[in-house]
C-alpha cells in the first residue's frame, strides 16, 4: 500500500467500528434519555401532588438504581445465553413499561395509594430496562466491534449515557411545564419504544462458545478492578450530591456552571483521548485519570473562591471520564467470550455500588465535618482506587514471564 493508502485505510477501520457501535450507543441513548427525564418532575410530582415527604422523594428517585443493580447478574445471564439484542429490546420494552405506570399514576380514579403504587411499579421497571439495556449494549458493540475496540465502546457508550441524561432532565420540566404530567409520562413511554425500532433492526452479535462462568465467580475475577472504579466513582457522587449546598455554605453564586464544568471536562476526555485505553492499555490511563481526579477533587475541597471549585469539578470530570472505560478493558480480559455479558454486569454492578454508597457515605462525613470534606472524601476514594490500579498492574508486570 502506498503512503496514501494506509490512512484511508485506517479511516476506513474506524468508519467500521463506529458504524458497529452506532446502534448500541443509540439504544442506550434512548433508555437513559427516558432516566434524565423524570429526575426534575418525578421528586416534585412525589412531594407536592401526593403529599409525600422528602424521604419519600429519595426512596423513589432510589427505586431505579436500587432495581438495576439487584438484576445486573439477570441481565448479564440473559445476554450470554439468549443474546445480547433480546436483553435490549426487552430492557427497551421495561424502560417504555415506566412510562405507562407514571401515566396510570395520575389517574383521578386510582386513591392515593394507587397513585403512589403505580409510580413505585413505573420505577422498578425503569431500572429492570436499564439494567437491560446497559449491559446488553455493552455486550453487542464488544461482539460487534471486538474485544480489541472495547475501550471505544465503553467510551461511545458513556458519552451516550451522560449525554441522554443531560438533555433529558431540562426536557422532561419543560414537558411537564407545557402538557402536564400525563404529558411527560407519555413521552417517558414514547422515548424507548422509539428506540426498539432500533433496537429490532440492529444485528445481532454473534455469542461466543464455551463453557459460561457463574456471575459470583466472575465478580471474584474482576474485584479488584471493580472496586477501583466504586472508588473513582465516590468523588462523581459528591459533585452530584453536594456542590449546590457546598456553593451555598461559601456564600456563592453559579454551582450550576460547577456541574456543567464537570460535564464539558467528561465530554472532553473521551473525545481528546477515548483512543488512549485501546492503544495505551487501560491500566496505565486508569492511573493516570485517577491522579487528574485526585488533584480536581483536592481543588473542590480546598477552594478559596468559586473559580478554583469549578476548575476543579472540570478536572474531576476529565480525570474520571476515562476511568471506566480503562478498567473495563482490563475487565474484559478476565473471562472468556462466553461470560462477556456476566463480566458487564458485574462491572456496571460496581459503578452502581459506588454510586449507592457515595451519596450516604459522604454524607455522614459532612454532618460533621462540613460540605467542603465531601471532597476530601473523595480525594481520599480517588488515591484509593489509583493505589488499588497500581498494584494489580504491578501484579501483571510480575506476572509476565522473563524475556
């Protein structure tokens, strides 16, 4: 080939791999567009329309994460062995379900305890959908695409996931805004039904042979790993849970562009450097990602003005972009082909236990000690996790035979 040729060429391969991963990232798109839409009217909808009080709110934003992590192993077992386009569609299919259960809720007829049971069955089915959804894309576009571009995936994946829930969370108050609550439910139940054309016309990935290993055992193979990205994922949760009330203890204006800069700096990572895990390999870029977190969330702790809090949500949001799909290379790695939607589940199963732990964990610390320490919390997870990564790559290097 000449010297023309080999970057056509490599254009070519990449035009390929994305056109593998476009109908997953769609897909994931789709089912989490339909979680960022109820995250502004559902709390609302739950405190002032049935009167319930704020503990009630949490436990019923907390329904969905607390279902998608107890059916992670489900989803993963359904991927390997009836394939990863059904759990799709019917992870799809669950997620359209929430929606019709949101629109029974408001029904004049049903008493207020029909009301509120509805919405708990609308919530459950929305994290039964994304536990689906998630854990099949995953396990198609690796199929797909191959295991050798599962930095890529996971990196497409996630731009998908925070972008949908992102747009999502304005749209869904501006829906309820303009036609009520009925109005938001049905597009809550449109959203994915849209996205199983999708979902059916995409092509199957092929499912690989051999012996499958039980999910218990494959969390015994990816642990360590898993446990690094919980860890990573503490100082997201506190950025989440707590920079509006950290922005109002200091006295200051804007925790809105804090959060916005945690997203631009996520954005920016994966599409400056989402290459890096595939060619790199993904422990070295995990330990480098961590220390940028570290250093983002140190900032946050320790800011004296608003400008360094929001540098360094925009560091913690660039460091910990390219955590998850670093790791889950090597994660990858651990089991067999056949296993690869028990080995995703797991993984996710980890994020979600991060994301779970984060929120009471960190809180607990900030009732006495304040909200900046929410970060120091997360400064101490982040160096965690980066000495956790650090000795498992130590482990593969000596692990290596003698050259």
């Amino acid at each position: 080939m000449s010297g023309l040729d080999v970057p056509a060429a490599a254009a070519a391969g990449t035009e390929r791999i994305l056109a593998h991963i476009l109908p997953s990232t769609i897909v994931v798109f789709c089912a989490y567009f339909s979680i960022g839409m109820p995250l502004s009217v559902v709390p609302p909808y739950v405190h002032g329309t049935l009167g319930l009080g704020t503990i009630a709110v949490g436990a019923m934003i907390g329904l969905q994460p607390l279902a998608s992590v107890l059916t992670r192993p489900w989803s993963g077992i359904l991927s390997d062995t009836r394939g990863a386009k059904t759990a799709i569609n019917l992870g799809l299919a669950a997620c359209g379900l929430s929606g019709v259960f949101y629109l029974v809720s408001s029904m004049p007829v049903l008493p207020p305890l029909g009301s509120v049971a509805a919405l708990v069955i609308g919530r459950l089915a929305l994290g039964f959908g994304e536990s689906l959804v998630m854990t099949g894309g995953l396990v198609a576009a690796i199929g797909l695409a191959g295991h050798k571009h599962s930095g890529k995936v996971m990196v497409w994946i996630g731009v998908a996931l925070y972008g949908a829930i992102a747009a999502g969370a304005p749209l869904g108050a501006v829906l309820e805004h303009a036609f009520g609550f009925r109005g938001f439910a049905l597009a809550c139940a449109a959203v994915p039904w849209l996205g199983l054309f999708i979902g059916l016309s995409m092509p199957s990935a092929p499912r690989a042979a051999g012996p499958r290993i039980a999910f218990f055992k494959v969390v015994g193979l990816i642990w360590e790993l898993g446990l690094g990205l919980a860890l990573a994922v503490i100082g997201f949760g506190a950025i989440g849970s707590f920079i509006a009330l950290d922005y109002a203890g200091h006295g200051w204006s804007g925790s809105s562009l804090a959060l916005t800069g945690f997203g631009v700096g996520y954005i920016a990572s994966r599409l400056l450097f989402g290459h890096l895990p595939d060619r790199l390999g993904g422990l070295p870029v995990a330990m480098v990602s961590l220390a940028v977190e570290i250093v983002g969330q140190a900032m946050i702790w320790r800011a004296p003005v608003p400008l360094v809090a929001l540098a360094g949500c925009a560091l913690t949001g660039f460091g910990f972009s390219l955590v998850f799909p670093s790791l889950g290379i090597e994660v990858v790695k651990r089991a067999p082909a056949s296993s690869r939607g028990a080995v995703m589940g797991a993984y996710v199963a980890f994020f979600d236990i991060g994301l779970a732990i984060a929120g009471p964990g960190t809180g607990a610390v900030v009732a006495m000690l304040g909200y900046p320490s929410a970060y120091l919390i997360g400064t101490v997870a982040a160096a965690s996790a980066l000495v956790l990564v650090a000795g498992v790559k130590m482990g593969v290097a000596g692990a290596r035979p003698a050259t």
